[in-house]
C-alpha cells in the first residue's frame, strides 16, 4: 500500500478514468484518502484505488 501526501495530485479508478485529483484529507478510521476533483465535487476512495500522476 502506497503513503499518499496531503496535496499530491492522483490519477482515480473507474468510473472517474482520465480524471486527476488532489488528495485533501486521509481517515485513518475508513482507511480512505478524501479526494478534490475541480472546485466543488470530494469524494473518498481507498489507497489501492488511487495512482500517483506521473506527468
């Protein structure tokens, strides 16, 4: 399992391919990374789902 840092960008899982986010908060009681995608959406998702952008 990788360690993600509060504002690193990250490519998201399916359905959400071809998108970036940056990660924004992590829950250590979920186990999950809350993720900002544009200005007005978050969502969680689960370290195994999220991939560094490389660009």
């Amino acid at each position: 399992m990788q360690t993600l840092k509060i504002g690193t960008t990250v490519k998201l899982p399916h359905p959400y391919l071809g998108i970036a986010g940056t990660v924004i908060a992590f829950y250590p009681a979920k186990h999950q990374y809350l993720v900002r995608l544009g200005t007005n959406q978050q969502l969680y998702f689960s370290p195994d789902d999220l991939v560094i952008w490389q660009s």
